[in-house]
C-alpha cells in the first residue's frame, strides 16, 4: 500500500481533532495511550483502559471501548498511521475494601475513588496539551532498526 505524504496542515489538523478527542476520553475516564509506532511509521501500537469506575462513572463493555478509542484515534488515518488497539479491563475493587482506620486524608482518596474521579491529570491519561494520547511520545521512541 502507497503511503499518501502529509503536509504540515494534515498534522495541524490531527493534532487539532486528537486534543478534542483526549479531553472527551478524560471527561469519560476512558485512558487512551499510543505506546509505539513501527519504524516505517505506518501502524500505531495502542492501548484502552476506563479508569476508575465509580458511582458516578458508566462502565462501558470492551466492544463499547473499543469502539470509543476507534473514533478517538481516527484522525490519525489522516497522518497515515493505522491504530491497533488492546484493550485493558480494570479490575473491580469491592466497596468493603475501606481503610481500616478512620484517617481523614485515607477516607478522603477511598471516597474520591470511589465516586470515580482520577487523582490527578497523569492518572487520567493526559500528557498534556502538546501530547494528545502520547503520539509525539511515540513517534521519538521509535526506532529505526
């Protein structure tokens, strides 16, 4: 298959449309990483994990998360880079699992996972707005053996 070259205005454009989709999977708590490219820079390797699942948090079904991420990376097609996606399933921690003693920083980190919100931006998959997904993380660890 030919690779089509992109220009400068494909990769703005991408750029644009995969920072729009990172923040939405972050509102989701759907955690999206482009862990490598291959060498001749057509195939993305990544992977799909939802993130604390809480009360206040859907769980979604591994088609449903696959099929998230497939909209998700799809600007990347545009840059000539075919997305494979693994799926992760997280496990499920029991509502029991409470801390054993009452310490207010403790219960506070219990509750907070509980209710489903991520402790900070890495934890919610955010590289940070010049990264959306790790994409430029990858591409400079690729390499070219």
């Amino acid at each position: 298959m030919k690779r089509r070259s992109t220009t400068f205005s494909d990769h703005v454009a991408s750029d644009r449309h995969l920072k729009a989709n990172a923040s939405e999977c972050a509102r989701r708590n759907i955690l999206i990483r482009i862990d490598t490219v291959n060498a001749d820079r057509s195939i993305a390797f990544c992977s799909i994990v939802q993130r604390r699942r809480g009360l206040f948090r859907r769980s979604y079904s591994q088609g449903e998360l696959v099929w998230r991420a497939e909209q998700a990376l799809a600007p990347l097609n545009g840059l000539g880079l075919l997305p494979l996606i693994t799926v992760h399933m997280e496990a499920h921690t029991p509502w029991a699992a409470v801390p054993h003693r009452w310490a207010p920083v403790g219960v506070l980190r219990w509750l907070r996972e509980r209710l489903g919100f991520a402790a900070d931006l890495r934890a919610r998959g955010i590289d940070g707005p010049e990264d959306p997904f790790g994409l430029h993380r990858a591409e400079a660890n690729t390499s070219t053996t």
